[in-house]
C-alpha cells in the first residue's frame, strides 16, 4: 500500500476518539435525508445537534469526502519564513 493510500485509509478509520465511524456518520445523514429532525438523530446517538449539523452540511456540499475529518494543519502559517536562514 503506497503512502496516500495508507493515509486515506487512516483517515477513514478515523483516530480513537473519534466519534464515529465515515459509515456512521453517513448514516446519520441518509436518516436526516429520510425525514428524521437532525435533533433527534443526534440525540440517538450521543453527539451533539451542532456536530451533527456540521456534518450533514459537509455531506451535502462535498459527499462522502465531507465526512472525513478536516486536517488540523493550518492553511497558513505567519511565522514562517518561507525557508529562508537567519
């Protein structure tokens, strides 16, 4: 398995403390999908209505990539100095 392919599949499985699963939180969408208020989705499964409506949004903007946790590296970073010494 080459390295985009590893990472992808970690970022699937997702890190320990995630909440939930890209399976499970695609199907809490396809519930909403189906009618289901997103607060009672969310209260069934122990998150928040906020998180949950984050995640429908992504979903319905980006399909199942949305899901995927985001990176936590920033876009930029003012600090830097673009690999220049001194």
């Amino acid at each position: 398995m080459n390295a985009a392919a590893e990472s992808r599949s970690a970022t699937i499985r997702g890190h320990r403390n995630a909440p939930l699963t890209l399976e499970g939180r695609l199907r809490l969408c396809l519930r909403i999908d189906a009618g289901l208020p997103i607060a009672h989705v969310a209260a069934e499964a122990g998150i928040s209505r906020r998180c949950l409506a984050k995640w429908y949004a992504r979903w319905r903007a980006h399909g199942e990539n949305g899901l995927l946790d985001p990176s936590s590296r920033p876009a930029t970073s003012p600090a830097r100095n673009g690999g220049r010494v001194g």
